[in-house]
C-alpha cells in the first residue's frame, strides 16, 4: 500500500518556539492533504485540509495564524505550530488522499507525539 | 451539525467469538464511509471503505455492512484473535476529495 511519513516522530519543545512537522507521500502523489490532531483517549479531530499550491481550508476553532500548513508541492505538506504553548501538546496526524483514478483511500502518517515544557 | 457516534467506548469479547462494532451518524450523507485500526501512539491503519450504493463488503475475517437508510454501519471481525485489540474508528467522507470526519472509537480487547 501507499507510505505516508511523517517526521518527526516526536519533539520536545520549549514554550515559545515554533515546531515545523512534515507529511510525505513517499510513492504517490496527493493533492490534498489532512492535518489532524488527537488528545489521549480521544478520535480524531480535523484541523485543516491541505491543497496543493492554494491556501488551507481550517476548521471551526483552529487559529490559522497559529497552524501555518504548507502544501507546495503533490508530496509534501508541512504543519508548523507557532508560539508553542503546553497546551499545544498533542498528537498531530496527517493523511494524505492519493490523486486520480477515482482513488478515495486516504493513507495516514505515524503521527508526531509534540510535548511542549 | 454532523455527528457520528461509535456506541460502544469499549467492548470485551472472548477470543474466537466475532466482534460487532457499531457506527451511527446523523445530519450527514457520506459518499463513503471507512473503518480504520488504531493502535496505540501510531496513526490509524485503512481498513474497509464501502461507498453509499453498497450494502456489504468483505475483506478476511472482517465484514462491513452500510445502510443509508438507518445511518448505520456494523464492522464484524469473525473468528476473532487477541492480536485484533485495537481501537476502531468509523470514518465518513462526502467525495473522493472531501475531508474525513472521524468516530470517537471503540477500543476493542479479546481475551485469550
């Protein structure tokens, strides 16, 4: 199946700083991408859709000035937390949508484990 | 607003028995709607997609039904093992191209 990779796998960070996370699809090429973030024992939840060289669309309550995404090219998106506050500790996930061909799997990064002190 | 809810929090079954996970959604009318492993600390693991015109889908051991009617799915695991705990999530997708909108889980644990 197709490989999405996310990187890093965790990160510590120090209150303040910002944190870039990368999403790659490794042997496919997405138009569109997902950024998802998951508190412990809980699903899911969507932050925003990334598209392929236009702006992301961000859900209700996500600061887009605070989640930068990227997506500039078809394998490659990125999520940089701005101003890290502990309260930003979470799981981030990504997904990626394979592009043509009527494809609807939507394949998902490891995650990225971000703990701010 | 669009809610889905998976029933059960968690569920605790015999191993060899089969696994019946619910998934119900309201104010929503998916094009497709997917099932995906989560295990712990790592991202969710495509299962099964069934798109709105089909009732059923099978893959293995795990069987997806899907009624529009209803608003319903049931995602069974047969013959179920300890190597199958996980959590499960229901996912529902409006197009090929529209965002995922995920369930809450159902942790699911068989007992040797």
């Amino acid at each position: 199946g197709a490989v999405v990779s996310q990187h890093p796998s965790w990160v510590i960070c120090k209150s303040g700083t910002s944190v870039k996370i990368e999403c790659r699809s490794l042997d496919f090429q997405a138009t569109t991408m997902f950024w998802y973030r998951q508190f412990p024992k809980q699903s899911l939840m969507l932050m925003a859709t990334s598209n392929e060289g236009s702006k992301a669309t961000y859900e209700q309550g996500v600061e887009k000035d605070k989640f930068l995404i990227n997506h500039a090219s078809l394998t490659l998106s990125t999520l940089t937390v701005t101003s890290a506050h502990p309260e930003d500790s979470s799981f981030y996930i990504c997904s990626a949508v394979r592009s043509g061909g009527g494809n609807t799997e939507a394949f998902f990064g490891q995650g990225t484990r971000l703990t701010v002190v | 607003s669009q809610k889905i809810e998976q029933n059960s929090e968690a569920l605790n079954i015999q191993e060899g028995k089969t696994a019946t996970l619910t998934c119900n959604y309201t104010n929503y009318s998916p094009a497709y709607l997917q099932w995906y492993r989560q295990d712990p600390g790592r991202g969710p693991v495509f299962l099964l997609l069934i798109r709105e015109n089909e009732k059923e889908k099978r893959k293995e051991r795990l069987k997806v039904t899907f009624d529009t009617t209803l608003k319903q799915s049931l995602f069974h695991i047969t013959a179920s093992q300890p190597a199958d705990s996980a959590t499960y999530l229901c996912a529902l997708r409006g197009s090929s191209a529209s965002k995922i909108i995920f369930g809450s889980g159902t942790r699911l644990s068989i007992r040797p």
